[in-house]
C-alpha cells in the first residue's frame, strides 16, 4: 500500500485496492490499514493511535468478515 496516497483522504473516508486491501481515515483523522498478511494467512487491522484499553490498535485474524468488521469499528472509533 505504500503505493497509495493517504494525503487525500478525508475522516471518514476510506478505498480499497482490487486486492481487497483497505486504507481509510478515522473519523479521528487517523490512519486505518486492512492488509493481507505475508507470512501465515489472514488479514491485519492497524490503526496509527496509542492504544487505548477500549479499543486495540492492531487486529489479527484469519477471517475476511472479522478483518472488514475491525476496519469498520477503527474507521468509526479510531
């Protein structure tokens, strides 16, 4: 995704690649990424905020609907 220009985006916008990685900004204003993972398989979540208790800045897991719902959640709460 380093390929992609975040400078555009808008809180509360996010795209996807035709891969099905996802890049958006949180309604916060922060850096939301959904990416496959290299090494084993399934997806990655991050978020570029401290993590707080309420809400993790990273998620791992190995299904596309949780992978897409973590988005969702850090897009709206991040």
């Amino acid at each position: 995704m380093s390929d992609t220009d975040t400078s555009a985006l808008v809180p509360g916008q996010s795209t996807a690649r035709d891969n099905g990685e996802r890049i958006g900004r949180s309604q916060a204003g922060h850096l939301v990424l959904m990416r496959r993972r290299v090494v084993e398989p399934g997806f990655v979540v991050t978020v570029d905020t401290p993590q707080r208790p309420e809400l993790p800045s990273e998620v791992i897991t190995t299904g596309w609907a949780h992978a897409n719902a973590a988005f969702d959640r850090l897009m709206r709460e991040g």
